[in-house]
C-alpha cells in the first residue's frame, strides 16, 4: 500500500507530501477496519459518467469502502459546485473541461500544474483512466458522403445544415462560442437534450450534433464524426477529480485504474450500456472481472427498470407533500395578514410571481450553493414554486367575499378574528382549496426535475432514460408521475365535496 501511495504522489506532482502521506497512512492502518468510511460519489446525468461513477463506485467498495451514490446530477457545473461545497466526495472529470471551462485557463496544462491550480480549491486531480474523450461533430454517414463532408471545415459551405446541440456545449468557451469563431460557421443551432440528439439526427430533424468520441451509439447509429482539422478541440483525458481531504487510502484505490481504459474499451462498455445488454452497474461489475480484480464466478445480476419505481414514488411524494404543506403553513397565514392592505398584497404577489418566472432547473442549481445537493434544496425551491398559487388563490378569495355579509358579521359585533374564523375563511374556502390544488399539481410535475440535483424521486429514471435514450425507462417515470397528479386531482375533488358545502361549490342544495 505504501509503495503504491508513494507512485501515485510522484504522479501528482506532490513529492514534498511523501511524509505526510506514509504518517497518514501509518495512522490510518490503526483505525478499527469494522468501521468502514462513507464516500459519496457523483456523476453527470451522461451514460459515461455515470458509468465511470458505478466503476469508481465498486472499485471502492471492494477496497472496504462504504459507498453513497448520488449519481446523474444535472450538469458540470451542478456536479463542480457539489464537489466544492463537499456534497460529493469525486466524480468523472475530463481534463480539457476541467482546464478551460471550470478553472478558466487557455491550454489544458499537465496533472502536477492542474492539481497546483486545484489546490486552494481543496481538490485533487487523481491519474488519467487511460482515453480521451474529446468532443466531435457528428452526423449521418451517408449524408456526409453525399454531402462530401469530411472534416469541420467542410461545413462552411453548407450554410443550410441544421445543427442540434447540447445546451451545455452551446454556452461552453471550449464549445459552440468557439468553435464558431475558430472555423467561421455560420448556422445557428438548436438547443437539444443531449440524449434525444441522436434519435433526432437519425429522424432527420437536424444534421449534426455534438458528440463524444468514445460514445456507445457512434457505430450502432452509422455516425460519422467529422474530422477537428485545425485542432480546435483540446484533450478530454478522462480522470477522478476528489476532494483533497478523500482519505489517501481511496485515493489509492481510484489511482490503481489508471491506464486501464482506452477509447476502444471505452466505447464497447459504453455501448453494451447503450444497447440495454446490461446496466451500470451490470457492466462496471463485468469490468471488474476482466480486471481481475473480482472473481469470474462472482456475478452480479442486473436488477429490473422498475426496482426502485415503490422507492421513487416514495421520494417524489415526500418532496411534493413537504414543499406543499410548507406552502401553505406559509402563504395562507402571509395571505391574510397582507389581503385587507392593497399595497402590501401586490408587494407579496410581485415576489411570489417574480419567483415563478425563474426556470425550474436554474433556480434548483441556485439552490447548490446555499443548502447543497439532496433533499433539501429540492423541498425549497418546489416551496418557492407553490406560494405564488396559494397565496393568490387566498388574497383574491379573501377580498371577492360578499361586502354585504361583511357589513352583517360587524354589526353582530363580531371581532376581526370571529369575522375571520367564522365569516371570511368559510366562505373563501373553495378558492383556498383551488389554489392548494393547484400549487400540488405544479409540485408533482416540476418534482421530477430535482432528479438533476440528487433528490431521487420519479425523475431518476426519467434523467437515466434520456441519458441511454431509453424511452421505456422514460414511461417508468412519465406515467406514474402523470397518475399521481390524476389522483390529486380526485383526492381534492372528493375533498370539496367532503368539506364545502354544496351551494358555495355551485351545486344547488335543493332540487325542484
């Protein structure tokens, strides 16, 4: 262990630490083995990395490690601040994304300079796995001959081709914005989840899309990835990008991977995922094996799609009811102290309304670097997301009761407490509950998308099914979502009915 700890400091260019680390290491060998260190791992929401994540993952586990998951975050930047606030202990990171998008230099510089620039940040830059996963254009092979197509160059004169890309690589310095400027391209393109592309590129609705040189559908689709020939793109090496404080005996066991994946290795395991012939954690265990590092006859079965589908639906009720329940211990009391003041009501509705115009997933990422990951921050924002409905549904409800029973309720000498009580809320009661409806209904929807910020619920499989383009692993997700809003809807409905009275729900309480 020693001497492997030592070969991974020199690699990182960190010499003058081989005394720290074999006193770290000496003292650590006499911490009880029985209790074993909690390492949480991320990755993107893209098939690779989360794939990368699921080897890292079991890599560290067969080394005595215990292991959280909180795998497919929504984007660089999601998993970046995650790492930074210490919601995740590591997660895949590509050396040119690194460099040029998160530390803002203009070459990719070697692992000893990059980890010298990762060092006042509290991380580390673990050895390269051994392949470069640089980005590519790609398009239909026979369009491209047809075309003549060969390189990037080539598409100056096909000012007509459409261009669908991630959105990621269309704000990115070292994507779109550059690489414009760099080959003078003059289309426009299209923003596109970055797992539809290929079915859209395949469907013919655009032309080109970015893509990874080592993805699994590159062959499987027919696509051609055109040729960088003036060299635009920088060297993606694929590395564990951690936390300076991972225990040094984790960083050990990351850095026992260095080297043992290529591009050609790379894109066969990506597209046995691709091609449904076993899942993450299916195909990291098979990597394992052929490593050696996990007995041939040790198996593991894959598990089914809808295994976690109880645990999911669990989840996303728990983040709909929360939020809700927080809403409303909020909004109908803010509702009634600001309804009787015009001033102060539209001050409240301008916030509430201002809040709802953030997009969802924006302000989910806004959430990062104030609460982290997880839970929380997905119970805040969907709480935000639902006080514009209940706190407008309440004021309008409030101020539209009858002035003349108002006027009535005074002269029986009621207080403003009994008129409240026992006038104003009965009254307003069937808007109240329209906009609680309402704000649940927003929730259920808008809950799938806290998947992006490792809050589970039912768009995890929804995020995984867009990343392998898996439209069954979509439905898993879509359909129980679109059924639990349905029975809201009648949950309330048989609410009204259990708890309104008829004639304020506009049913007549006699009949003729």
């Amino acid at each position: 262990m020693l001497l492997q700890a030592g070969r991974l400091w020199c690699r990182l260019g960190l010499k003058g630490m081989m005394p720290r680390l074999i006193l770290g290491l000496l003292l650590s060998g006499l911490v009880s083995a029985a209790q074993a260190q909690l390492v949480t791992i991320g990755s993107k929401m893209d098939s690779e990395g989360r794939l990368l994540g699921e080897i890292f993952a079991q890599k560290l586990e067969l080394d005595g490690f215990e292991v959280r998951r909180q795998l497919g975050l929504g984007s660089t930047s999601v998993a970046w601040q995650a790492l930074l606030n210490g919601d995740v202990d590591l997660y895949p990171e590509y050396t040119g994304t690194l460099a040029l998008s998160l530390l803002g230099q203009e070459t990719t510089p070697e692992l000893a300079e990059l980890n010298s620039l990762l060092a006042p940040r509290g991380l580390m830059a673990l050895p390269a796995l051994g392949f470069n996963n640089t980005y590519a254009l790609a398009m239909q092979a026979e369009l491209a001959q047809v075309r003549q197509i060969m390189t990037i160059s080539d598409l100056q004169d096909h000012p007509d081709l459409r261009l669908g890309l991630s959105h990621e690589f269309i704000q990115r310095q070292d994507g779109w914005l550059g690489l414009r400027l760099a080959y003078q391209l003059p289309m426009m393109p299209r923003g596109i989840e970055h797992g539809l592309a290929y079915e859209a590129v395949q469907a013919g609705r655009i032309h080109l899309t970015d893509a990874y040189s080592t993805d699994g559908d590159l062959q499987r689709l027919n696509l051609r990835l055109l040729e960088d020939d003036r060299g635009y793109f920088p060297q993606y090496l694929a590395l564990p990008l951690v936390r300076a404080d991972l225990p040094l005996a984790a960083q050990v066991s990351l850095s026992a991977l260095a080297g043992r994946l290529s591009e050609e290795r790379m894109q066969a395991l990506n597209a046995r995922v691709a091609q449904q012939e076993g899942s993450f954690a299916q195909v990291a265990h098979d990597f394992l094996v052929e490593e050696g590092w996990i007995e041939a006859d040790q198996r593991q079965i894959s598990g089914r799609k809808w295994d976690k589908l109880g645990q999911n639906l669990l989840e996303h009720i728990q983040l709909t009811f929360l939020a809700l329940l927080l809403a409303c211990l909020v909004g109908l009391p803010l509702a009634v102290l600001v309804y009787r003041s015009p001033r102060l009501a539209q001050g409240v509705l301008y916030t509430a309304g201002l809040l709802q115009t953030i997009p969802s997933i924006a302000l989910l990422a806004l959430m990062i670097p104030l609460l982290g990951i997880g839970f929380l921050p997905a119970i805040v924002a969907l709480f935000l997301y639902s006080l514009l409905p209940i706190v407008r549904a309440a004021i309008t409800a409030l101020l539209t009761v009858n002035p003349l029973l108002v006027q009535v309720s005074l002269g029986m000498g009621m207080t403003r407490s009994e008129q409240l009580r026992h006038v104003l809320l009965p009254l307003a009661a069937p808007n109240l509950l329209v906009g609680i409806k309402t704000a649940a209904i927003i929730n259920i929807g808008t809950a799938t998308l806290a998947a992006f910020i490792g809050a589970g619920g039912l768009g995890e499989p929804i995020v995984t099914g867009l990343a392998l383009n898996d439209h069954t692993l979509i439905l898993y997700g879509a359909i129980p979502a679109a059924l639990l809003a349905i029975m809201t809807e009648l949950a309330f409905h048989l609410a009204e009915r259990r708890w309104i009275p008829a004639h304020l729900r506009g049913v007549p309480s006699t009949r003729l």
